[in-house]
C-alpha cells in the first residue's frame, strides 16, 4: 500500500517559518520525482517545488525562489519543504507529489496558514 503521509503545517505569523515533510511508504522512493503543490482558496493547484531523484536538482515557483527550500532524504524515503519568511499569499494547503514515469501519489495535504 502506497502512502505519502505529510506532516509540518500550522499557523504562523508573517516573516516566520515551517517545515512541512512527507514520508513515503510503499514506493521504491528513491527513484520518484517528488514536488510540492499548493492550493488557495478558490485558486488552482499550483506547483511550488521540485526535486530530482537524486536531489541533485530543483526548480521553484518565482514566488518563493528565495524562501522556500525543498530537500530530500532518500534513506529516510523522506522529502521537506523549509518555508521561510512567509507571506499571507503563502496561505494554502500543500501538498506532496510523488511521480515515476507515468506513476504518481498525491499526499493527503497540509494547511499553512500564514497570519498577518
């Protein structure tokens, strides 16, 4: 059984930081493209980072090249994304994606709410 089971969300003020991370079990994790998405309130799912398979590699959304660091942990079948100086349009529910050739997993999503 595949999961991808995140973690990390909350609320925080304008300028803080978290850390969100997915775990993935069930999936020969080290071979995944992983990303992160989010989605606002009446807004489309937008990709906000990404990251090779072997972490050598990543691309971010201009809004948050800067502030946002997506990372990798392959012994621990684990992917983060470290959000710092956040901004109330940071405000959504992300959520980790997994994807192998044609094969993809969505985590259950995580609420960051960012309070001004």
């Amino acid at each position: 059984q595949v999961q991808l089971v995140q973690s990390g969300g909350g609320l925080v003020q304008v300028g803080g930081s978290l850390r969100l991370s997915c775990a993935a079990s069930g999936i020969a994790f080290s071979r995944y493209f992983m990303s992160w998405y989010r989605q606002a309130p009446g807004k489309e799912r937008e990709l906000v980072a990404s990251i090779t398979s072997d972490g050598s590699s990543t691309n971010y959304v201009d809004s948050v090249k800067g502030r946002f660091t997506i990372s990798r942990d392959n012994a621990k079948n684990t992917v983060y994304l470290q959000m710092n100086s956040l901004k109330p349009d940071d405000t959504a529910v992300y959520y980790c994606y997994a994807r192998f050739v044609s094969v993809k997993y969505w985590g259950q999503g995580t609420q960051v709410t960012v309070s001004s």
